[in-house]
C-alpha cells in the first residue's frame, strides 16, 4: 500500500482506487507527483510524466541548491514554503528569529510503519485489526534554522482515503513563530475543476454552492472560534463535468473544530493547489526550541466515479473510523426533547406529563433541554451554575430522573458548558475566566460570554463540576450546546507573543474537557449542538456520537439541510426532529408524515407538545416510531443515494439501501406542486438487477434492473407532500 522506489526515489502510496505519488527531487525537494486514479506502473515516473527540471520562463526565480535551472513555481510542491521562489499560497510560513521569512525544508529521511499514531492532544481517525493501514512518515529540515516537519501519511486502503499532518519541531536555537500551518496540500498541474463548498448561516446550514476556478485564491473559511454555521471544513474538488454518477471527484475535511481555511489557489500557470489547515488569518504560535506543534489531521478522499461515490467512502470513513464508542454500530433511542414543546416555561410538573405521553406512543428517552440549572428564566442568566433550578425543579433533579424511568425512559440532560453569564455566580467568583481583551467592552451573543479553555484550570475546573453532575444524576444522554462565537479573542494568562495562540488552544482544552469525560463516563450518548449545526465537523464526531443538525426543524428547508450535509457526511451523526407546525423557524405547515419522513433517516425524535397532537396525529407517531425502530439499519448502515436534489428539481428523493440490498428505502417530497404537473420518470441505484422488489404498500413487484435503468414516475403532488415507498426483495436470481 505504501512503496519506496530507491532508484527513483518516489513514494507510492496505494487505495483500492487511488494513488498518491511524491518524487524526492536532487535528493532534497518533495515534489508532488499525482493523486487520482490508481496506477500500478511508476518507474521512470519523473522522465513519464514530463515534469521538467529546467524551467520554462527567464523570469522565475531558481532556487540554485535545486538547480541553476530550477523554479519552484513552476513545479507541483509536496510541503510549499515561502520565499525562494513559489509564490502561491505555500502550506508553510515560518517567522525566524532574525526577522527572516525564508523556510526550506529538505527531505532528510522517512520511515514506513504497519498502522497509525494518535495525535497528540487533537482528536484523529483511528484504525482497527484488519484494515491495514500504513503510514508513512517524511522527514524534512531545514538546516539553517533548525526546524524539521514530519509529514503524516495514512493509507486506508479499502476506504480510499488518506490521512495528511504535520508535527513541526524546533531543533533550533532560538523560538519560531509558525504563522501557517495547513495539514494538507495537494499540487494539480490543471485547473478545469469546479469548487464545492457547503456556505450557510443558523437555521439554514450547509447549502452547497459549485462554481469553476477562476485564477487566484478561491477559499473558505472561518474565523467564528467554531468551524461555523457559515461554512464547514469539508470542501471539494470536482470535475468540471463530474455528476452523481461520473466523473473525478476530490474530497477535503479537516478533524477540527476551530478557525479553519481551506481553498484552490489557481497560480498564473493554471496549476491549482487545494489546500485545508488551521486558518492562518489571525493565527501564529510560538514555538520554543525543542517543542512542537501538531496541525490537526485532513482526511483525502479521492472518487472517479462522482459525488456519490465519494460520499459514500465519506460515510463509511465517518461512521466506522471518526466516530467511537459504544453508540457507533448501535440504534439510538427515540428521543423527545422540550425546548420547542414548552421553552423556557417548564417544571416538574410540565415535564413530567410530556414524558408520559411520550412514554405511551413509543419515546424510549426524555431530554430535558435548556432552563433546568441556576435561576434560569430566559436566555440572560446562570450559564456556568450547573445546579437545579429549584423554582422549577424544587427537589432538583433526581426526583424529576426517578419519575421519567419509573416510565421506563431513559433520561437526557442539556448542557452549554463552554459558556458564562454575566450574571452567574461563576462570573462573579472568576470575572476573567472568560476569553476578553483587557481595556474593551466584551461583546455579546445571546447574552453570554465564552469561558477561556485556553486556560488548564477552566478546563479542569468544567471536568470536575461535570463529572460531579454526571454521577449525581443519572443521565444517559446529554446535549453539549454552543449558542456563540468568539469575539474579542485574548486571554488573560497568556503573554502578548502568546496571544495568537487563544483560539487554538481552547480547541485543545475542549477536546481535553470532552475526551475525559467521555472516557469517564462511555456509557452516556452525547449529542454535540451549536445552536444547531454550528459546530458540525470531523473535530466534534470524534467525542460526539451524533450531531444536532439544524436548529431548522421545517421538513422542507431539513431538505436542503440534509441533502447539503449528506456529501461529507452520513445520516447517521445527523439529529432530526419532527417538530410542531405552524414551524417555529419558517411558519411553514406541512403534513404530520412528511415531517416524519424527513426526520427519519437521521437519528430521530421528537420536539413539540405531544398534548396539543390529535389522536390521529399521536397514531401516526406510533407508526412512525414502529417503522423508524425498523428500518434505521438501513437508514444508518446502509448505501445512500441522492436520487434528486431540491436545488435543482422540483422534488427531493432519497434512497437507502440495506447492505444485503434486499431492503429499499425511497423518499420523495414534492419540494413545491405545479398545476397540470406532468408524471415524471427517475431511475434508482444500488439495486441486484436480477432481483424482484415487492412494495410493502402496494404489493406491486420491479425487477431491480427496471427500477435502475427505466424507473418510477411521479408527478408533482401537494406542496411539501411525502411518501415513503419499502421495496422488498422477495427473489434473488430468479429466471425472468
Ligand atoms: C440552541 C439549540 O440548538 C436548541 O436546540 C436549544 O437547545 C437552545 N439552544 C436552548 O437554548
């Protein structure tokens, strides 16, 4: 999977579909050779593949200890620096001591190695017996300033995905200043591709845009302290004729939850470089002599076949190797949460009687959302007073958990531990514990301000007040929210050189905060929240078994949502609710089983007043709770289709396949209804052609290969309908 050819000196770096090729050139530079399609034949690769040492134009500058004919800007560069020579956007920039800018870093050995290392204090893909994965790690140095990067590679064969970082090491004798660090960097000698991002805001999270590369830098980024509502860290690079089904697509997430960047720098040769890292805007780190610095883990995924074949290794690789514990391969329990059903108008009483209602149509779990804990009576209040509200909740919360499993629920809590109010007792014991900028008024979101992670004992101070809860009251589900950015980003325990560093390190606080706790207590679900999907990302599924999607509960606008977020990720992280109508986010009425159809393919529940459902309605849970409990094998474990997109088309369908492909799933909602709507044909996918398909509700029967290859027709029905069609396989190989 991971080859050295000494002779020609190239690495080989092999996936079921993909190759990855870096030449040492001179025995110094990494050039990078290609990332694509897979190909067995490499030698005579640098002579193969034209790639000229001898520059083209007069007017590059040569780096003279490559070559008196050499220019980096004209090649495609393993780990660009800055200074001599390349100026795209390079996937390192250092600041020496002596005021210098200059890096060159040379190749000074490598070692190839069975499996993968943990990352230190950041949160990393992990293996398990029988994948056989490889690593290889390159060392490069710099001799003048004694800094060296080692350069991560993982090879998941059967995923088709690499993983990239980098470690930085000052061996020198005087501090650095890093002031970029991408974990990745991949060099094309094109540009004919299109950029896919995922752009939002709260409540509408995740709308993928797709345009063609334009010469310069394209990017996205945030610079939020959280990856954002605004943009997420997974990003592509397609063909520009690529489709569902067709054509070369590459795929780039980052493990990280933080300020991210990641773009296409489209240089004057029309050589495009994508690259993903820390955001350097507002970013640098000082690095002692003998320290070192870890860039968080990017994960490459590389399809030929189109977005749907990248998605689905996404999904696999997100689902088995990002996300841990015991919840993975596991059903989650349906769940109803109150925040929609009552806000913050609840107590003991009111909760109560939600659960039993819930309890009597199937609920398995109770989540007591936002409003339990100090004297919090709105949004102004108590944050980091993480005991009972007893004008609500008079003998706390044990009595509340003894009640809820009397009904043989489970019960979840909600907490937002990275936050302080103003007023609470918290702020009035620790006035700078939270992140300000010494002088200036701190701004305000939602009335809070953001505790200083960066800062061990406010790590500590949360592990040790959460473990307490935690083992007090017997929760077996909480909900970690984040309802703000950060804004004026400084610490007080940090020196001024240090004070770039902030918003990094409180990344790696909170994912020391959160991965003791998970260590402490394994046997509880945590779903992550940031005011929806505002921290939706690789960083927060390594500690987070799902991930609150959207404050947007509308069945429709969860469409576009949910089709946004299934490029990069599986519905099975997703939290979806089924929620009241007129909805609360967009006054839109859509029919009860519409909202249960679109809810269901996610980790489902339930956020409304269960008391102001008809009997029907309460019926129609029942059901829905039946079937979901069902079919979230398929929903969870199986292959997922994006057979129309609502961007494009006037309906969205979803289909599921169970692994053994004898199960179905099809969703179609009608996006919005047109008069004299002609019937309209589309094909599925993923089917055994030679198999017959029973419609649970019909009885009607499809041969798999007419359902592929001719189709089902609909026509536009009612605005915002929907159905859900299970085909059943009912004969394999049968004799047409
Ligand atoms: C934002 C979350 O996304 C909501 O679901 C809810 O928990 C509120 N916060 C509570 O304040």
């Amino acid at each position: 999977m991971i080859s050295f050819d000494r002779e020609q000196q190239i690495f080989h770096l092999q996936t079921e579909h993909s190759s990855y090729l870096i030449g040492i050139f001179a025995g110094k530079c990494l050039l990078h050779i290609h990332y694509g399609r897979r190909v067995e034949h490499c030698a005579d690769m640098f002579a193969m593949m034209d790639k000229p040492a001898e520059s083209r134009y007069d007017w590059n500058p040569k780096c003279m200890e490559l070559g008196e004919q050499f220019a980096l800007c004209e090649q495609t560069l393993e780990l660009p620096t800055f200074g001599d020579g390349d100026y795209r956007s390079p996937g390192f920039h250092g600041e020496y001591a002596d005021g210098s800018t200059v890096s060159k870093l040379y190749y000074t050995g490598h070692r190839i190695f069975a499996g993968k290392q943990a990352l230190g204090e950041l949160p990393s893909a992990y293996t398990e017996a029988g994948d056989q994965t490889v690593t290889l790690e390159i060392t490069l140095a710099d001799q003048l300033t004694g800094l060296r990067a080692y350069l991560y590679y993982t090879v998941y064969p059967a995923w088709d995905i690499i993983t990239r970082s980098v470690r930085y090491e000052n061996g020198g004798t005087a501090p650095i200043l890093l002031k970029k660090v991408d974990s990745a960097v991949v060099d094309f000698d094109r540009m004919n591709f299109d950029f896919v991002h995922f752009y939002g805001t709260w409540a509408r999270e995740r709308q993928m845009e797709r345009r063609p590369l334009f010469y310069g830098d394209q990017s996205v980024d945030s610079s939020r302290g959280a990856s954002s509502h605004t943009q997420n860290p997974f990003v592509c690079l397609s063909a520009r004729e690529a489709t569902e089904d067709f054509g070369e697509v590459y795929g780039l997430n980052l493990i990280y939850s933080g300020n991210f960047h990641a773009g296409a720098y489209v240089d004057t040769f029309g050589k495009t470089r994508l690259y993903i890292g820390i955001n350097s805007f507002d970013f640098s780190w000082k690095l002692d002599c003998g320290e070192s610095f870890q860039t968080p883990e990017a994960i490459l995924a590389y399809s030929h076949s189109g977005f749907a074949a990248l998605s689905h290794r996404m999904h696999s690789f997100v689902h088995k190797r990002i996300c841990r514990g015991q919840f993975r391969d596991i059903r989650r329990p349906v769940l109803i949460n109150n925040w929609e059903a009552t806000y913050f108008d609840f107590d003991e009483e009111k909760l109560v009687k939600l659960a039993e209602k819930a309890a009597s149509v199937g609920v398995e779990l109770m989540v007591l959302d936002d409003g339990w804990f100090g004297h919090r009576d709105d949004d102004r209040s108590s944050l980091g007073d993480w005991y009972e509200h007893r004008g609500r909740l008079p003998g706390g919360l044990e009595p509340l958990v003894e009640r809820i499993h009397a009904l043989g629920m489970k019960f979840g809590l909600w907490v937002e531990p990275e936050m302080i109010s103003e007023d609470s007792e918290l702020y009035r014991a620790h006035p700078d514990w939270c992140i300000h900028t010494a002088g200036r008024r701190c701004s305000e979101g939602r009335h809070q301000l953001v505790l200083d992670l960066s800062r061990p004992e406010v790590c500590d101070y949360l592990i040790e007040i959460l473990s307490r809860l935690f083992s007090r009251v017997s929760v077996e589900y909480i909900k970690w929210d984040m309802n703000r950015n950060m804004t004026e980003v400084c610490s007080a325990a940090l020196p001024p050189d240090r004070q770039r560093e902030v918003a990094h390190r409180y990344m790696i606080g909170l994912y020391r905060v959160l991965g003791t706790l998970k260590q402490r207590f394994p046997h509880i679900l945590m779903e992550g929240c940031a005011g929806g999907g505002g921290r939706f990302d690789l960083g927060m599924l390594c500690y987070f078994d799902q991930i609150w999607l959207s404050d947007d509960t509308d069945a429709v606008e969860r469409q576009y949502i949910q089709t946004g977020s299934s490029y990069g990720y599986p519905f099975s992280v997703m939290g979806a609710h089924v929620s009241a109508c007129p909805n609360h986010q967009t006054g839109r009425v859509t029919p009860f089983h519409t909202r249960g159809y679109a809810a269901m393919p996610g980790q489902f529940g339930y956020e409304l007043d269960l008391d102001k459902l008809t009997e029907g309605e309460l019926e129609e849970v029942r059901q829905q709770i039946r079937l979901y409990k069902e079919l979230a094998p398929v929903f969870h474990d199986g292959t997922f289709y994006r057979i129309c997109s609502p961007e494009t088309d006037w309906k969205t369908v979803w289909e599921f396949v169970s692994p053994d492909r004898k199960t179905v799933v099809v969703e179609i909602f009608t996006v919005q209804a047109q008069a004299a709507a002609p019937m309209e044909r589309f094909c599925l996918k993923g089917l055994q052609p030679d198999a017959l398909y029973t419609d649970r509700l019909t009885g009607r029967q499809y041969w798999g290969d007419v359902l592929m290859h001719i189709g089902l027709m609909r026509a536009r029905k009612q605005d915002y309908d929907g159905e859900m069609l299970i085909l059943e396989q009912t004969a394999a190989g049968a004799k047409r």
